[in-house]
C-alpha cells in the first residue's frame, strides 16, 4: 500500500484505518484496507481514477457518518471521507426572493446554520435573514450525507426533503470523471436519459419503470418520466456517483415563528386534532404551519425522566398527560390568526390551554425544538447500556409512511402488535407526514428477533396501504430486504441495471440498496 501514498503527492489513500470510521450511527462496523480525505473535486476524481486503475474493487463514501441505515460502513475496499470538504462559499440572491449558496459536502448542518446566522448577500448588511430547511435531529449530520440520502425532519412538512432545496451537484462518477448537474437543465425524455461528462463521455440509457407511492419517501431511486436528473443522485445513496460539490437554496427566515407543545389525555383526541389542524391550515394563509410531532406516553416518560440532565424545564407532569403534539408555525404576516385556530381546534378535539405550552420568542422555541430532540437521545442511550451485557443489541427504530386515509390505521397496528409482543417501546415523530418512529427497545436478543418480525410485517401492510418503507432514513445496507418487498424483483432488477450504466465494476457504494 506504500505507492497509495506517492500517488499525484496531493492526497492519497492511507493504510490502517481508524476504528471511528468503520462504523457509524447505526451501531454496525466494518473493515476497509484503506482511507483518504481529500479537499476538493479535484482530489475526490485523482481519488477514484486511481482506485479503478489499481483493483480496489470497492469504495464506500463517507461524510459525518450519522446515518443509521450502516451506509457509511464500509465492506473492504477503500474509505473517501469528505469531512475535510467543508468549505462554504459566497451565495448570492435570486431573483425569486430565495437565495442560493455553494457548500463542500462536508460541512455539516451546524456549521452551515452557524454561517447563515452571520450572512449577508448581495449588498444586504441584515445577517440572518436566511435559512435551509431540512432539518434531521442530528444537526452534525454532512450536507453531502443529507442530500445522499434525501433526508427531512420534522419541518418537510411544509417544505419538503432535502432534495427539494438543492439547486445544482457535481458528482464523481466511478471512473474519476464527473458530471455537473444543475436543475432545469438536463431532464429526461420519457424514461429515457442521456447525460454528457466534464470529458465527453455520454451516458445514456433507459430509467426503470415504476411507480413511487405518493407519500413521504425516501426508498430507493427517484425515477419519473420526463424527470429533472439532478434528482436521479439525490437519494441515491452514493451507489450512482459521489456528491462532490452543492449548490443549495435557501429561504428568507419567516418574521416570526410560533411553537405550541399541547398535551391530551386520549391518543383518538390527539389524532382528530392532527386531522383537523391538517385540513384548516391553508385558511391561515400566508402563515405557513411548518410542522406537527407526535410523542406518545413512552416517549414522554423518557423526557420526564431525564429533563434534569438534558437541562430541559418541563411542567409538572400531570396524570392525564399521555400523549403530546409538537406544532410549529411560520408567521409571515406576523398576525395571531394560528393562535387563535390552534386554541380553537384544541378545545373541539378535547384539549385545554392550560395542558399547551407556547413559545414566541427565540429562547422559548429552542426549548421546544430541545423537547423534540430528546427522545431518540434517550432510546440510544438506554441502548448503549443494554449492549455492555448483550454486545449484538441494537434498536428497532422504523421509518414507515402511509397515505392520509391510513393514519388511523397504522397506529391501531402498532398499537396492536406491541401490546401483544409485549415489548418496550416509545412511538414519536413526524405524524404531520404521517410518518411515525416506533423504537423497540429489545432487553435480549430473543426480543430483538421478535421485534423485527413485527417490522417486516408491519411493512408488508405499510406497502399494500400504498406507503413507503423508508420515508427519511434511506434503505443503507440494513434495509434490502425491504426495498425488495416494497417494489417486487423486476423493479429492483431495473435498479441494478441503472447502476451498471454509471458504475459497471459496481465499486461505489456496493451492496447498498440493493446485493
């Protein structure tokens, strides 16, 4: 491995591979035989040019490694971490009223909203003023991890995933070449495509056909006839190229927010209350309802339990607080009209102004934002110290979504099935979307089997209702099996196909979505 080190003598692939990097969120680790961390486009292509000249057969792209579906765990090979990419360059104003800004695949969320809290463009000397608005819990999640794997967060409610805020990508494919794509300018024609490289190479071929369920959805590639092909990388789990370079866009910060945590004690009021606030929202129009999250009993006994270390100021816990909705508003008019709707809808849903906290100002909302976070700190935690005696135990978190009309469902199903296995569990999340985490808590492995036939079953349902199984966390190494069971073996056979035509060797990436 010793010539790696001369190669072009700008970055190399280095031996002996640190034990943090072959493992990530999802608690799985691997083996590599190598690693390198380039600082440009540049340096990312020198990277793949040469391991395809010289027989790694297998590269794995990383970036923060917070994802928990093992895509960042690396099957031998080679490891191209781009957290050293974290450059973040001048933006500029459209004339659309949003703004666009160039950022390295590296850096971080954190990093980037520290930036915007400072940023001025275009002569404007007001910082601030700007926001991205993806938003997944861990805020040390990559820019190039998230577009990766197109995550979300409670706030796609109102402004969608992450792919809907990327505006361009330069992407190395396996060859060392590269492709930029910036959106509106490459589409395809029908199912077919054809793309040309920075070095003239075309790329051309026939998308598969399938049809995507219309719901919160982050399960394999994202195929439409006559579509934008920025999208087909976005998602894609870095199996089609290595997202090497963004454009993001962002949106003008709303004049003021609105954060309303409400308590009810009969789950049924909780979920008549989401139907209606769902339905009346467009009439507080141009004030834009941004999120709703769900926490049930467990959850909220978490919170309770640990508030005092996580330094959060709850309320008394009063017995009938068993389940919670976190809601949050963009006031663009900065009226009061979604106070007054809300207050409204909760006391027809069998709420009270005394069970609701509401936070108006910066302070009260990071509180709020802190609650909403806390939960899945907590379940890993708890995690963490069941594996010191059972070291394979890991958590079941799903990542499920389902039309409007299988809401109620859905939740009788979990309901059902947990309360006859018996196993510990807390149910949050993004119920807005109708897309909800159940996280098992397994004390043994007997409890982890358990639990993972109920998510395969819950699943198969979860796709003959018409939803996804995988509406934010992608599919990873962890989820082939249920990619398959959502599109049948043709589709995925299709899948395989299109990866063949931007990675023949199939070296980036491999084994993720699908073997």
């Amino acid at each position: 491995m010793s010539e790696l080190n001369d190669y072009n003598n700008q970055c190399c692939f280095v031996p002996g591979v640190p034990a943090d990097y072959l493992g990530d969120e999802s608690r799985k680790t691997g083996v590599a035989d190598a690693i390198a961390f380039p600082q440009s486009v540049d340096e990312t292509a020198s990277l793949v040019r040469f391991a395809a000249v010289s027989g790694i057969k297998n590269i794995t792209a990383q970036g923060s490694r917070t994802g928990i579906a093992a895509g960042a765990v690396p099957d031998g090979g080679a490891i191209i971490n781009l957290s050293k990419m974290d450059r973040i360059a001048e933006g500029h104003a459209n004339g659309d009223g949003n703004a666009c800004l160039h950022v390295q695949p590296g850096v971080t969320l954190a990093e980037l909203r520290r930036h915007m809290a400072v940023l001025t463009l275009d002569g404007d000397a007001r910082p601030g003023r700007w926001m991205f608005t993806p938003d997944p819990t861990e805020t040390s999640a990559s820019i190039g991890g998230m577009a990766a794997c197109n995550a979300s967060g409670a706030c796609s409610f109102a402004y969608g995933p992450t792919r809907n805020q990327i505006e361009s990508m330069t992407i190395v494919l396996a060859d060392g070449d590269t492709l930029c794509l910036k959106r509106g300018q490459q589409q395809a024609r029908g199912l077919n495509f054809s793309l040309q490289t920075e070095r003239g190479r075309m790329i051309e071929g026939d998308l598969p056909s399938f049809q995507m369920p219309d719901v919160k959805n982050a399960a394999g590639y994202w195929i439409k006839p006559d579509m934008d092909l920025l999208d087909l990388f976005i998602g894609s789990e870095g199996t089609l190229g290595i997202i090497a370079d963004l454009e993001l866009r962002l949106r003008p910060k709303p004049p003021r927010m609105l954060g309303v945590l409400c308590y009810f004690s009969d789950e049924s009021d909780a979920l008549r209350f989401i139907a209606k606030l769902r339905e009346a929202a467009p009439s507080a129009a141009p004030d834009l309802l941004t999120a709703i999250e769900y926490f049930d009993d467990g959850a909220l006994t978490l919170i309770r339990e640990n508030a005092q270390g996580m330094g959060l100021l709850l309320p008394q816990p009063r017995r009938h607080w068993s389940f919670a909705l976190y809601i949050e508003w963009a006031l663009e008019s900065g009226g009061e009209a979604p106070a007054g709707l809300t207050d409204r809808l909760l006391t027809e849903c069998g709420g009270h102004g005394t069970d609701t906290w509401v936070a108006a100002d910066a302070p009260a909302m990071e509180k709020l934002r802190t609650f909403r976070h806390a939960v899945p700190e907590q379940v890993n935690a708890i995690i963490a110290e069941r594996k010191r005696g059972c070291p394979d135990l890991t958590k079941l978190g799903t990542d499920l979504s389902v039309p409007d009309n299988h809401l109620l469902d859905v939740m009788r199903l979990y309901r059902r099935d947990l309360h006859d296995a018996n196993l510990e569990h807390v149910i949050f999340g993004h119920i807005g979307n109708n897309h909800l985490h159940v996280n098992i808590m397994p004390r043994d492995m007997d409890e982890y089997s358990r639990g993972k036939e109920l998510y395969r079953a819950w699943a198969g349902q979860v796709v003959d209702w018409g939803g996804s199984v995988s509406a934010e966390h992608g599919i990873g190494r962890l989820k082939k099996d249920l990619l398959a069971l959502m599109y049948g073996p043709e589709t995925v056979a299709g899948m395989r196909a299109l990866k063949r035509l931007f990675d023949p060797a199939d070296r980036l990436n491999a084994g993720r979505l699908f073997d």
